[in-house]
C-alpha cells in the first residue's frame, strides 16, 4: 500500500497519515517532520530550511526530492508507507513517477477542506516543543499526551505566516490534483468532519482506490 496524501496546511493529513500507518504497520513519510527533526539537530539542511520554512516558503525541489529518494530506498518502505507533504510541486510528483517506476502504483487522496476552517485550525493548533506531536485542537490539555513535552504554536502557524502558507499552496501544489486526478487511484475526501469521521472515509477511499488499482493490473 503506497498511500499519498494531498491536501492544503491544516486539512489534518499528518494526522490522518500518522493514524492509518499505525494501523497498517507501514512507515509514515513526512517531509515537514524531517525538515523540522533537521532544524531541530541543526544540520546543513535544517540551517538553510529554517528561514524558508518560517517565511512559509517551499524548500527547493532537488533538496526535497533528495531526501525523498533517500527515505524511499529504505528498506521498511518495500511493504508500503504513507507519504505526507510530498510532493507538493508538479516536478516533484513528477520525480516521484520516476522513484515509483517498478513499485505497486500510488494511492492518492486529497484532503479537502474549506479556506475559513484552514485558517481557524492552523491558529489554534498547537505542537509539543520536545516531540513534534499535534495535541488535539479541543483537548486543552497543557503538556504533550506523549512524551509530557510544552505545548507550544508551531513557528510557521502564526498569522501572516499561515496566509502565505495557503497561497504558496494555491499556486503551487494545487495544480497537483489535476495532475493526479486522472489516475483510477486518486480520491477526494471531505476534511471538514471530526477526526474519526475522516478516519472511516479515508478508509473506505482507499479500499476503493485500491480495488481500481487491482483491477488495472497493478503488480502486487
Ligand atoms: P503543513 O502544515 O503546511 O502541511 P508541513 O509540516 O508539511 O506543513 O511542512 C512545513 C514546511 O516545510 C512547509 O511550509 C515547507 O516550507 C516545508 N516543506 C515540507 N515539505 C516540503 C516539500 N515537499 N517541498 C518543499 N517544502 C516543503
């Protein structure tokens, strides 16, 4: 099961990606996550991703597709992983047509979400400072559910940071749903419902998608 998913800043794919590759026992991919683990360590990339990342610009394709690359080679991706904020330009899914060439075809399921709803969830979201982990929006809890970390707002959900995000997003990864929208495996879902509700239709999607894929003469 290789399963990527689209979807605008705030539409709750890392959630989603997080809560299905638990399930599957299959590695969650996350191209933010990595970037914000290469700041935290201070690492060549992370140094020069920082200042992108906190303008809410998009780090350069050949970075990304790199690292990209890399991660998929592993091993204990050959069962299957969920991608999550990659691609998210038209080279980038371009370069990762070449990556999949021989692998069983992507899953893609796009996440959608109205603007107003993106804008509310990504002021209120907030992040544990130690681990990373999303603590649920209603939760108010005051320490990370995980590891007890500080709960704190992620340095690009900030207001006029977050509105660059969304365009940056509208210009240059939304012509990515055209791009896959053709494929017998790609599926829109509806973002805007409770977590768990978003959990079942992605769910059923992905059966669904994955029967198409079967049905094409995927090798599996
Ligand atoms: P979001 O909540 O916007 O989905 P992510 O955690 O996926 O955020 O990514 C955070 C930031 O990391 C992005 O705004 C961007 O600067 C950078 N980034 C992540 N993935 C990519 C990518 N595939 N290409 C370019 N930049 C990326």
């Amino acid at each position: 099961m290789n399963l990527l998913m689209l979807g605008p800043p705030g539409a709750g794919k890392g959630t989603q990606a997080e809560h299905f590759a638990k399930a599957r026992g299959i590695p969650r991919v996350s191209t933010g996550e990595i970037l914000r683990e290469a700041v935290h360590s201070r690492t060549e990339i992370g140094r020069r991703a920082k200042a992108i990342m906190d303008r809410g610009e998009l780090v350069g394709d050949d970075v990304m597709i790199g690292i990209v690359r890399e991660r998929l080679e592993r091993e204990d991706t050959r069962n299957g992983f969920v991608l999550d904020g990659f691609p998210r330009t038209v080279a980038q899914a371009s370069a990762l047509d070449t990556i999949m060439r021989g692998r069983d075809p992507l899953i893609v399921i796009d996440i959608v979400v109205p603007e107003a709803e993106l804008v509310r969830r990504l002021g209120t979201r907030l992040i544990c400072d130690d681990c990373g982990m999303n603590a649920p929006i209603a939760g108010g809890a005051a320490a990370c559910a995980k590891c007890g970390g500080k709960l704190v707002q992620r340095a690009d959900d900030n207001q006029a940071v977050v509105i660059e995000r969304l365009k940056v997003y509208h210009r240059q990864s939304e012509p990515l749903v055209e791009y896959y929208r053709v494929r017998p495996t790609f599926r829109s879902i509806d973002g805007a419902q409770p977590p768990d509700r978003v959990a079942e239709d992605l769910a059923a999607a992905i059966e669904a998608a994955n029967h198409q894929a079967v049905r094409h003469g995927a090798p599996r």
